[in-house]
C-alpha cells in the first residue's frame, strides 16, 4: 500500500535553489505558512488548494500528509483517500517545465502522475494536477503587457526559459482550471532583470502573482514574499497602498534577516508571509522577527503611507508626528540632483567642482542640467548607496545608514551617486545638518524606512527639519520628544555609532535605483 510519510533525510531540504528570486521553501517554513489556515479545512473533502508558482512542490506535498490524516475517517480506505486528494483537492502551476517534474516527483512520488510508481493510481495523463506550459511574453513598446519584462533581455527562442509564468500572463486566471479555489499559497518569482539600465535595475513581480491570486477570490490567500514592499520597491507604491489598506491581511510575519528563513540567501529588506482572510476583516496580528526575538503587535496596516515594523519605532514616531508639521524629505533632493550621471567624471577644465564617487574635479556649469538653483549654495552631500549591506544590520543586529556625509560648499556639485540636503544660507547651519543627521536619532528614524540599498528622499519623511541654529545631539532630541529609557534604549540597540573621522565609507557608483 502506498505511504505518505516523510523521508528521512528529507530531500527537499538538499535542492539549491535556483537563484535568490527564485527559492526553493524549506519544509519547516511551509508547514508555518499552513498553520495559519484554519484546522477545519484539513477535513473538508470539498476544499481545493493552489500553489500558483509550483517550484518544489512542498506546499501541496505538506497539505496533502494533513488532509491524509485529517480525512482518515471520511474516507476509510488508504488508496481511496489518496486519489480522492490527489484528484481533486490539489493543483499546482509549475514556473518552468523542470519544476514541475521535480514537483511531480515530490507529491507523487513520480515525474509522472500516472507512472508506475505514482502513488495515485487514478491519474490517465502525466501531468496530473501539476501543469506547466510554455508562455510567451506579449510585447508592446518593448516590454511585456503582463509583467513589464523587457523584451531585449526576455525575447528568447524555444530553448530557454521565457520566464512568463503562465498565471500572471493571462487576463482570465479562473481559466487556468475552470474551478474556484478555497486556499492559494505559494512563494512566487521575486523578480525580473528590468534591463532598463546598468547596474542591479529589477523589476519586482511577486505582487502580480498577489494581484492575480486575488482575482480568483479565494476564502484564504497565503504567500511568502520580500518584505521592501513596505517602504520601497520599483512600481510598487500602488501595491503597497492596496495592501495596507487591506484588513483581510490579518495576519503578517516579517523576517528582518532572509537568511533566518532561507539560509544562505541574501534578500534585502527582509522577507515577509502573511495571511489574506476574505471573510474576516480587523486588524492585523503582526509578529516580526529577528536573530529569533519575536515581537507581536496588533494594529491596523495602514497607521502610515508606508509599513513600520515595530511598535517601538511606532511609539517614537507617533510622539514626534504629534510635535512637528515639517520634515527632511521636502528638503532631501530627488534622485541626481544635477542631471549628471554616476558614470560621469570631471573635465579638464570647468567653474565647478564635480564630486564623484572616486574623488574630484572640475566641471563646466553649461553641463548641469538640474539643481541650478543649489550650485552657490551651501549643502549636504549624502551617498545614495546606504553604508549597510543589502539594507541588512550587521551581527550585532546594528545598522549605520549612511555611507557618507559631508558639507557641500557653493560651486560643488555631484553625481547621481549621491543625494543633497539643502540649501542653507550659511556654513554654520549647513556643519549643523551634518551634525543632526549622523545622530543616532536621526539616522534610527531612516533605518524605520530603509529596507533596501539605495536610499531616497522618502527615507527622510519621519525625520523632523529643525532650525540649523541650533547644533542637535541625541540627548537634545531625547528630551525634545519625550523619549522613555525603554525607547532610547530601543534606538541605540538598532544604530551603530557613526564616528566624526569615519566619513569615507564605500561607495558604489554603478548603484541604480532599481528598488525605488
């Protein structure tokens, strides 16, 4: 008789995965992910259940050892239960003609569902419940209607991988199999190379899979994505609206570390699951997580325009908001302040001087395209690339943010390495900023924002502009804002000190804004 026990070693914990936006879900992970669904579902004979982007196959391999179990009285005869789950119960997208064998071979035991070593024998095609086909891209104007991938990089012949994931290329997903779907679960493609650019420029698509999953309205929706989706994320502020105005999100677990989730993958921001409920509304139980501390909170998602993972940083956040109207991101430039590129390098000859990422020099104003009005002004230089890894904190769970700042004197300008603050009508005021932003206040208040590499103007948008008369410390801003012991306590266990001497921190000046 067939069996559905595990096998030991399990060899689901021994595949590499197949990049860092496309990972495989460790077995423990998914059965977390399912603990969120209600205990009933595991003996409804009647409940269906998607993985849209099958990669493993481990969610529908772990629902199907519960529905084994919890089916075990309506359905007596093993053999019988089996087929009845494997029939009618479970479906799967693959991602690509690969996965789906590997899929195939986790929840039936064969590459094939009607194979001789399948353990369901009322199977009559090889795919089972398991498909995958081929799709193309639909391009207009050079990129994909669907997802936005760029037709020079995506445009391929039939012997590679499209990557147009049949699910999120399709106007009419309830077609795919022409049923309705209590549960969809999965961890989808993260992104796509966006070739749009140099550098690292990618374009985010695990919220069409989101988006999609939702148009079949499901009773439950359960997904593991990254967590920059938060604050940052390229195209994604809509998405970001939509999902924290959403009170069927009732449940969110955030990863401060993705290597505490999958071990050896480095995602910046952090990766997130969380549980969509379509008949139950409220606020949501959030439990964030990090070097195995948990904090748990229950609050509404939308308290800000952009996601606050814990409720300290929220205290202090909500005592300043309650102070203060104005704030640095009105002051902050946007992305290239001068219109002049990261590849850029000074003349031989020019009345300004142009700083870039590997020194300086000079460079004629007739080339200045933007920011013509900050050029005799005194300003703050601040690299766009954020001193920490991928947005990571370091060992110690500390974060420094910025990589450099330094005054800016009239007549200097820069590359788009790097963002200014300012103007200022004077030097003092322009030391002063210099001063209030490498406090550990000031910088804690980005860190609430910045889940990526590359920092922006709205990374500033909870950090207070204060008069530049005034030469800020942290026990000013303390006092300033009420701060309890518990909560500067909470500040300067997140932020590293950012020493007067140790201005010249790494740059990269190849650094797109690829997650803005």
């Amino acid at each position: 008789m067939p069996t559905m026990t595990s096998h030991n070693p399990d060899v689901l914990l021994c595949l590499a995965n197949l990049s860092s936006d496309e990972v495989f879900t460790p077995p423990a992970l998914a059965n977390q992910m399912l603990d969120l669904l209600p205990a009933d579902l595991w003996s409804n004979p009647d409940a269906r259940f998607l993985d849209p982007a099958c990669k493993s196959g481990v969610f529908l391999r772990e629902i199907a050892k519960r529905l084994d179990k919890g089916l075990e009285s309506q359905i007596p005869d093993r053999q019988e239960r089996i087929n009845h789950i494997m029939t009618r119960q479970l479906y799967g997208i693959a991602i690509t003609e690969l996965t789906a064998l590997i899929a195939r071979r986790t929840l039936y035991c064969s590459k094939t569902a009607n194979g001789k070593y399948s353990i369901c024998t009322a199977f009559n095609t090889e795919e089972g419940n398991i498909r995958f086909q081929r799709t193309e891209h639909t391009w207009r104007n050079g990129r994909c209607i669907f997802c936005g991938a760029s037709e020079a990089n995506y445009a391929r012949g039939e012997e590679l991988e499209t990557h147009a994931y049949e699910f999120i290329h399709t106007e009419n997903p309830e077609e795919i199999f022409n049923m309705k779907f209590d549960v969809i679960i999965g961890n989808p493609p993260y992104q796509l190379n966006d070739g749009g650019g140099t550098g690292s420029s990618a374009r985010p698509i695990y919220q069409l899979f989101i988006s999609q999953a939702k148009k079949l309205n499901p009773r439950y929706l359960v997904m593991i994505i990254p967590a920059r989706w938060f604050s940052g994320g390229k195209g994604l502020d809509g998405f970001r609206r939509d999902m924290l105005n959403d009170d069927r999100i009732r449940h969110l677990t955030d990863y401060i570390d993705s290597n505490e989730v999958f071990p050896g993958v480095d995602i910046a921001g952090g990766i997130c699951y969380f549980l969509w409920d379509r008949d139950n509304r409220g606020y949501c139980t959030i439990e964030n997580i990090h070097k195995g501390k948990k904090d748990v909170s229950v609050r509404p998602l939308n308290e800000f325009e952009t996601f606050v993972r814990d409720k300290t940083s929220i205290s202090i956040i909500k005592k300043i908001l309650l102070r203060e109207k104005a704030f640095l991101n009105n002051l902050v430039s946007t992305r290239n302040p001068f219109g002049i590129a990261s590849k850029e390098r000074p003349k031989t000859h020019g009345d300004l001087v142009l700083i870039w990422s590997g020194g300086q020099g000079s460079y004629p104003s007739e080339m200045v395209r933007n920011g013509k009005d900050l050029i005799d002004k005194w300003k703050v230089l601040i690299s766009k690339a954020s001193f920490d890894h991928g947005g990571q904190p370091d060992k110690e769970g500390k974060r420094r943010i910025f990589s450099l700042v330094e005054t800016m004197p009239p007549r200097f300008i820069c590359t788009e390495s790097y963002l200014t603050v300012g103007p200022f009508t004077n030097q003092d005021h322009a030391e002063n900023m210099v001063t209030f932003l490498k406090t550990k206040f000031c910088r804690f208040l980005v860190s609430t924002i910045l889940f990526t590499q590359n920092i922006t103007r709205d990374c500033f948008r909870f950090v207070p502009n204060l008069s530049m008369d005034i030469l800020w410390t942290d026990e000013k801003l303390y006092e300033r804002y009420g701060l309890t012991e518990e909560e500067i306590a909470f500040i300067e266990s997140k932020i590293r000190p950012m020493p007067d001497d140790d201005l010249n921190g790494a740059e990269n000046e190849e650094m797109e804004a690829g997650d803005e």
